[in-house]
C-alpha cells in the first residue's frame, strides 16, 4: 500500500509539474511520456500484521443464528440475512428460476403493505431493503441498509417481505412483462451468449450450468408454486443473519427477535451441494452471431471448491495473469498489442467445484492472434517460473487490497459470514497476508500446471462464423450453436 502510495503521488506531482509549466500556452497537451519513475519508493518486507475485531454472536430459540460486529465511526447499520436451501440452486426440475422470480415478488407485496407503500417508505428513510437469489445460489438472501435511528423499522419492513409476502397478481403480471423484454433482449448480448454457454459446458445439467431463464420458463411460474416455495423453503434452520455498524449485539438481539422471533423452525436438514460432472478433454465452442464485428472469447477449466487447499495459491496465480489491468493478459493483449479494450481472468470458488477463466473481446480480423497469444500466457503460467519480482508485486497487490478492504465494517463483516459458512479457522483471516506471502513460484507454477492443463482448458467463442470458424478449427475439435443455442453440425 505504501509503494502505491508514494508511486501515485510521484506520478501525479509529476504529470502537474509539466502541465503548469505549459499554462496558456498554445500546445499540444501535454503527455507523460517524459515522465521518469525513478523506482526509489520506500517499500517494507515486512508482512502485513492484522487482528480483526470479532464479531458478537448469539441463536435464537428458532435456530436463526445471529453475528454482529460493532462500529460506532457512522450512525448506520447494514444487515444480510441468508437463508440456505432458499437459492435458484433448488429449483425444481423444469422450474428454472422459481426461486429468482419468488424472491423478486416478495418485495412486490405484503398482506399488509403494497409494493407503492414499501417503497415509500423506504424512500423516506433514505433506506433500502430488498430479498434475491441466483439461478445457481444455495442461499436466499434478506438485505437492508439504514441509518441507526431508523434501522429498527426497515428490520420490520424487510421481516414483513420475508415472513408476509402477497404475491399479488397484478403486479407479478408486470414483472413478467418486464422480464420477458429482459430475457428477448439478453439474447442480442454477445457477453451473455458467450457466458451462457461457457457455463453449459463447463457445468453440464448441474444448476450452476444456467444463468439465466428462459421466457418459456418465466412464463411457466405460477403464484402456487411461488407460495408452495416460500412456505418449504424460508424457514429459519441454518439461516444466519449478519449485522454491522452502530449497534450493539444486545440491541441487535432485541430486535431481531421483536421481528423474527416468530419466524416458526421447520425442522429442515442443512442443503447440500454436489460438484458439477468432471470436463476431461479439450474442446471448442462457437455462437455463430453473423454480422458480429469482434469476437468474444472465454477460455478456462473447472477448477476447486472454497475450502480446497490450494486456494491461496490458484489466487496468487490468478493475479499474475489476469486480476486487474496489472494482470499479464491485460498488459499483453491490451497495451503490447491493442487487441482489446480489456483482458481479465478470474475464478469462482463456492460450495461446489468452481472454474477458473480467462476472457476477452476482440476485433474479429485479430481473433486469431489474440487467442494465440492468450493460449500462450496460458502455456507461459504453466512452464516457466514466475519472476521473483513480479511474484512479490502480486502478493503485495493482494495483501493491500485486502488491508483496504478492512477499512469497511459490511466487508469485515461479510468475512466472518464467509468463516460461518465454510466452516473456517477462527483466526482464518488474522492470516490471511501470512498464507498469501508464504506462497512460492513454484506453488503457483503447480496450480498452472494442475488446473490449466491443456488437456481440460474449454474455448468458447461468440462471432462472425464466417470469419473466424475456420479459425477455431484450429485451435481444437468445434461445436457450433446458433443464438438460440442450438447445436448444429461442424462439417
């Protein structure tokens, strides 16, 4: 944090330095290219020390579990109550997005306040509060946020969505108008067909294979089901509701029990997830979208779960290619060559077996070169040791960043929920900036070499096919779908 620092504010003296020197005159304006950073910024070794403050916690007789960490700095208070089992990761057979749009409707409508009325309300308050899902979310989520002196009473309007909802008719009539436009105008997305199908192939039936519903689906749903949906599955066994800001667990207590304590324990097993089934070969996908003038492009392999060992370190090697515009793709494919306005990885890592992935858009006439030389960044990860020096900049970038992000009690908070959930040491993230500098080159050489493999990597292009079909070929064996995906044959 102390190298950005002093490196930032460098650049910055510099860059105003040259530009009052050129005041009033009639120039060209003036550019950093002059600019010398002279590397003499102070930088410590020594790893970051931290101690979060710990949370509070308590159960009520219901089972909901209560955690809740005090921060006096603001007069506000944010809460998250998540509800397992509740999540569009349930939906049932043939149901796609049942628990989305349930969750959705219960903001629209209680048996005693219309949707008008909530957000009213809640506008007067300057508050929100609000209920949501995934399509492949294990949990149902209860949100607000308010300032102290009115947070008891969004508790009480977020509890009435989530204890009392109507599920009124009209208004899920608009919704579906609504939606529907969303998911017809979804499909001339290029990123939403690259996503969609990226997650079919490396998901396959699982629920985290769809990331989105159809309008045969949406239009399926009826409020019984909507009903039958809350009445099973928001119930208050396993659920844990998270609190931060200016309140006290005692206060905490009284009022999560004045508005929920009558939420009724259903005796219902802890949910569990299952991983996806495992992608061994190679393959290459296309959306053939004619008339496209670049190429989407997402490139990756199935990865691990949250708990998994090696996360630290699939992180850190996450960073070195792609994390941000320090990233190797970035630098690579953006700055050296101008392929792209942005290239960036990523992984996902929850209850179930995640991905790791690399994506990018590109020009359709540099489609060839550009996932050449991303191939290549990949193969680089994998067979040559990462510099020691760019190693230790990573590790320093994750390590600030999460420094930073201590700054915010809802992120310390949301840390602890984390810890709850996966079942994490106490002291878990106190060494997180140990476990992150103790990673060696070849520890993240390992996990290129162990989730990278070439024999897993999927490649899924979204494109012109008369441009780049041929193209792909190249790169592995092709499937071919259209913008509704389906599949046809690959001559």
């Amino acid at each position: 944090m102390r190298t950005q620092h002093f490196a930032a504010t460098a650049l910055v003296v510099a860059v105003t330095s040259a530009m009052t020197a050129r005041a009033g005159a009639q120039q060209a304006p003036p550019t950093t290219q002059a600019v010398v950073m002279k590397g003499k910024a102070p930088v410590s070794e020594k790893v970051l020390s931290v101690k979060l403050p710990r949370p509070k916690e308590a159960t009520l007789a219901n089972g909901l579990h209560l955690i809740v960490l005090e921060d006096r700095r603001t007069p506000q208070v944010s809460f998250q109550l998540l509800i397992p089992g509740a999540g569009g990761y349930f939906d049932p057979q043939g149901r796609a997005g049942l628990a989305s749009v349930g969750a959705a409707m219960m903001r629209e409508g209680t048996t005693s306040r219309t949707t008008l009325q909530i957000s009213e309300q809640l506008e007067t308050m300057a508050a929100s509060a609000g209920i949501a899902t995934g399509m492949a979310s294990l949990d149902a989520t209860v949100s607000g946020f308010a300032l102290t002196e009115h947070v008891d009473k969004v508790m009480g309007l977020a509890a009435d969505m989530l204890l009392h909802p109507s599920f009124p008719a009209e208004e899920f009539t608009k919704y579906k108008q609504r939606s529907g436009a969303q998911l017809a105008q979804q499909r001339s997305i290029p990123g939403f067909l690259a996503q969609e199908l990226w997650s079919k192939i490396i998901n396959g039936d699982h629920p985290s294979g769809r990331i989105s519903m159809t309008a045969a689906d949406l239009n399926g749903i009826t409020r019984d089901q909507m009903v039958e949906w809350h009445r099973t599955r928001f119930v208050p066994d396993n659920a844990v509701i998270a609190i931060a800001g200016d309140i006290s667990l005692a206060d905490a207590q009284r009022m999560v029990q004045s508005h929920l304590g009558g939420w009724q324990k259903a005796g219902a097993a802890a949910p569990k997830a299952t991983d996806p089934a495992a992608v061994n070969s190679a393959k290459v996908f296309l959306v053939d979208r004619p008339n496209s003038v670049q190429t989407n492009l997402i490139v990756g392999a199935q990865a691990i779960e949250r708990t998994n060992p090696d996360y630290d370190a699939l992180q850190l090697m996450n960073a070195v290619v792609g994390a941000g515009p320090t990233g190797r793709l970035f630098t690579h494919l953006r700055e050296e060559k101008g392929y792209t306005y942005g290239a960036y990885s990523g992984m996902s890592a929850g209850r179930f077996r995640g991905t790791w992935s690399a994506s990018t858009d590109v020009r359709s006439e540099v489609t060839e070169p550009a996932l050449t030389d991303l191939m290549d960044e990949l193969r680089q990860i994998r067979d040559i040791t990462v510099p020691a020096k760019e190693l230790a900049d990573k590790k320093r970038s994750l390590v600030a960043s999460f420094a930073l992000s201590l700054e915010s009690p809802q992120q310390i908070l949301s840390y602890y929920v984390t810890s709850w959930i996966y079942k994490l040491p106490a002291n878990y993230w106190d060494k997180y900036p140990d476990r992150v500098m103790g990673v060696s080159a070849a520890q993240v050489q390992a996990m290129a070499r162990k989730y990278l493999d070439p024999s897993r990597v999927q490649i899924v292009a979204v494109g012109d096919g008369k441009k780049v079909e041929a193209i792909l070929k190249k790169f592995g064996e092709l499937d071919v779908y259209n913008t509704e995906g389906q599949r046809r044959v690959v001559p």
